[in-house]
C-alpha cells in the first residue's frame, strides 16, 4: 500500500543548515539527520573526506505532513530549479516493485530499486515528464 507522497530536497551542501532553517521557519519537529559518514563503510567505493559530513537523509515533521531532504554527493551535477523530487513511501516491496515499474515506462532508472541502510528497496527513477520519483519502502525493524 502507499502511505504518502512528500517533497524530497536535494541540496547543495547545505543541507544541515536548510534542516535548521526549516526547523524554525516552518515549526517543523526533526526526525532524523543522517550523514554520508553514518553510512556503513564500503571499501569498493571510499567516501571522500568533503562527503563525511553532508546529509545523506533528513526528515522533518510538517504539521500533518513531511518534508525530506539530502546534498547532493560531491561531483554529482546540481542544478538550481530541479531540485525538488517527489518521494513515495510504501510498506510492501512488491507494490514498491510495481510503482517503480510503471513510473519507468517511458522514462529512466537513475537508481535500481536495492536494498539500503535505510529500506529494503529503495529506487529512483525519472518518469516520462522528466520528474524524479524516489520509491522507498518502509519496513518495520529495519536499519
């Protein structure tokens, strides 16, 4: 089943200020600020000293709703104006299998659906309109 549909930042290297300002702009109760230094270490694919302490996930409670975010990985282009994606939450892989398939169509995988520190199967991909969509799928006890 889907559970929600939220914004999704991408920031450029600013995200744990952008966390602070939303904080406070918005009233928004912060659930959670991971780094790219708190992901586990993966000796095929070193993380770069500048990475360490970029956001890798934050999420912020809005009201009634949520507002996510991360920085763009250091060397990954960023371009102002197409940073907002759209994040869908699922709690079955399957459905999130299915989703991910139909947005596809027409479109592009910018990220398999995989397992992640995260989720159990997390993607993204670029639909036929050119919006990114992440698919993530919730479970519980998973980390």
């Amino acid at each position: 089943m889907i559970l929600g549909a939220y914004a999704y930042l991408r920031m450029n290297g600013d995200g744990k200020e952008a966390v602070t300002f939303y904080e406070n702009a918005l009233e928004a109760k912060v659930l959670g600020v991971q780094t790219y230094g708190e992901l586990p270490e993966n000796p095929e694919f070193p993380l770069p000293a500048e990475a360490k302490d970029l956001v890798v996930h934050a999420q912020l409670k809005i009201g009634n709703t949520f507002l996510m975010l991360s920085d763009t990985f250091p060397g990954q282009p960023y371009q102002m104006g197409s940073q907002v994606d759209v994040a869908i939450t699922l709690n079955d892989a399957e459905k999130s299998k299915e989703v991910f398939g139909k947005l596809q169509e027409g479109g592009e995988v910018i990220m398999p659906l995989q397992e992640t520190p995260w989720s159990p199967s997390y993607g993204q991909v670029k639909d036929k309109f050119g919006i990114t969509w992440q698919i993530s799928t919730i479970a519980e006890n998973f980390s």
